[in-house]
C-alpha cells in the first residue's frame, strides 16, 4: 500500500528556509510521477510542485515559483522541496502526493502532512 511520511516542517521567520523531506514506500517510487500539496486553515488544497520520474522535469505554482525547489533521490525513494524566502502566507500543512502533474491528485494518495509555520 502507498505510504508516505512528510517531515521537516517547523516554525520558520519570514526570510527563511525549511527543507522537507518525504519518505516513499509501497508502491514504484522511480517510475512515478511526484508532487507537493498544501492547505491553509480554512481553505481548500492547493497544489505546489511536480516532479517527473527523472528528474529532468519541474513545475510550480506561481504563487512559489523562483523560491521552491522540488527533487527527488529515488535510490532513497525520497521527495525533497526546499523552501526558500518562506512568506507568512507560506504557512499551510504541507503534503506530498504520488501522481499528479499541475494538480493535486486525489487525497488517496497524499501522506499525513507536515506542518510550516512562518511568523516572526
């Protein structure tokens, strides 16, 4: 069964950085399509960064592009997105999805999440 642990989360100043991490198991991580998704308090999902199965191909959100960063190390079957420059309107659970190429893909395949606060 798919799992998916997110860590690295944590409360942050604006200006700065986090790394998170997603740890990948039961199901082929090299051959999938990856993203992040994250949700506010009170507001719907909203869907960050894809990554292909390779690596050679990237997309973001406007609403981070130019300060996230996703990669994946699939001989570690992990997702990575650094997070730089983090805004407090950056705040938001932070979950990492199997699929998924511009959008979310279903909740389904979603871990547990992560939590980044940004405050100073």
């Amino acid at each position: 069964q798919v799992q998916l642990v997110e860590s690295g989360g944590g409360l942050v100043q604006p200006g700065g950085s986090l790394r998170l991490s997603c740890a990948a198991s039961g199901f082929s991580f090299s051959t999938s399509l990856m993203s992040w998704v994250r949700q506010a308090p009170g507001q719907g999902p909203e869907w960050i960064s894809s990554i292909d199965f390779s690596s050679h191909n990237t997309i973001y959100a406007d609403s981070v592009k130019g300060r996230f960063t996703v990669s994946r190390d699939n001989a570690e079957k992990t997702l990575y997105l650094q997070m730089n420059n983090l805004k407090p309107e950056d705040t938001a659970l932070y979950y990492c999805a199997r699929g998924g190429w511009g959008t979310a893909p279903t909740r389904v395949y979603w871990g547990q999440g992560t939590q980044v606060t940004v405050s100073s």
